[in-house]
C-alpha cells in the first residue's frame, strides 16, 4: 500500500465573486478511484485547509459521469472536502506521491502556497511522485528545490493550454496565462494537437495531464510508477 495526497483548492470565486469556481470535481473522482482500486491510502490537502468548493460547470451532463457522481451523492466523500487538511497538517514523510488537481480556483491559491510548495519538494527530493492534471500544475509554478532550482525547469510537463482557455470563453477573466508562465519557467511544455483530448506527460517522476479528459491517464501513469 502506499500514500498519495491530492491538493485541492480554497478559492470559490474569480475576482469577480458572481463567477464562482472550484475544484473540478472529476479531476480528483477519477484520480482517486484508480488509486482506490488498488488500496492505496489517500488524503486531501489545500492552500488553507477546510472547505474546498466545487466548480459548478463540472456538475453538469456530460461532465458529471457516474464517477463524480458518485462521489457528489455520497455525504461520507462530499464530508471530506469539507474538512481538508492544511498544509502544516502535512508530514511529507508520510506520502509516496502528491497529486494537484484542477479546476480554475487553483490559480489564485496554489502557485504562492508556500506550504504546498514545501510539501513538494519533500516529496520529491525523498524519491517521491509529483504528479498534476489540468490548472493543477499552478501549484508547480514556483516550486524550488533544496539547491534553489525550480521543481519545472528543463523538465516536459503538460496542463490545461491558452488555446483552451480561448475555447472556454474565460480568457478575460484569467489571473494569469498559466501556459507562457510555466514556459517562462523553463519548463518544457507541451500540449496535444487537438485540444480537451487526454494527453499525458512522464518525465520521470513527474507526471502531468493536460485537461479534465487526462485525469484517468494521468492517475494510470502515477499508480505504474508507484509499483515500480
């Protein structure tokens, strides 16, 4: 059995608070049923503990399929998102993997969570997986290593492109272009041909998906390094 921790985030709304945001449901669901399957531990952190909203776009046909469904109409799960712990909760020792899941209320708490980022790097400089899918790789943004390197540079990685913000119609209401930051990074980014497509990212330990369609795959890749 190993331990994975799934990073959600705190943030409800855009700037503007009639826009409300969230976790996209599915991102975590299909994540944590394959890790489920085969008995691994799993947990939930955010930025600041507590109550981690739900984007209310994910909760509607076709993007609510019976695996957020299922967690949506079950109060034992939807209590977990209620009560999520805060990163100084967190003993990085504890885990073999962290994985950031997405949704657009990521980008205001995940890039400067400083607790999230101390997390990571724990993980990963044990030997562990880092792994995020969609907007989740805002929360790798200003990751450093011990030697004050960033976590991304030189390294392929993947999420949610600018060409599908473009086609989301949010552009406008974007804090930032989570795309070109990540390739000002020095990240080695890349995207699938065609957009909202699974398309997956391994370099080594680090494993990234680019949209929600790339959660089941991303997961996938994480529990194969986790047997190996």
């Amino acid at each position: 059995m190993k331990r994975i921790l799934h990073v959600v985030t705190n943030t409800a709304h855009y700037d503007d608070p009639s826009h409300p945001t969230g976790l996209w449901l599915s991102e975590l669901t299909h994540a944590w049923d394959i890790f489920a399957a085969q008995g691994h531990a799993q947990h939930l952190v955010s930025p600041q503990g507590g109550r981690a909203p739900l984007e209310p776009r994910a909760l509607r046909w076709p993007l609510l399929d019976a695996s957020a469904r299922a967690w949506r109409d079950d109060p034992a799960r939807m209590a977990l998102l209620e009560d999520t712990a805060a990163p100084d909760r967190i003993d990085p020792a504890d885990y073999d993997a962290i994985y950031f899941t997405g949704g657009h209320g990521v980008m205001w708490d995940f890039p400067d969570s400083a607790g999230l980022q101390r997390i990571t790097r724990e993980i990963w400089e044990r030997g562990g997986i880092v792994g995020a899918v969609c907007h989740g790789y805002c929360g790798l943004l200003n990751t450093r290593l011990s030697d004050g390197r960033l976590l991304v540079a030189g390294r392929r990685v993947t999420g949610f492109s600018w060409r599908e913000e473009i086609l989301a119609g949010v552009t406008k209401a974007m804090p930032f272009d989570a795309e070109a930051e990540m390739i000002r990074r020095g990240a080695l980014y890349r995207k699938a041909w065609l957009p909202f497509v699974p398309h997956v990212i391994s370099d080594g330990r680090l494993v990234t998906g680019q949209n929600p369609a790339s959660a089941k795959a991303t997961a996938r890749h994480i529990a194969r390094l986790l047997r190996e």
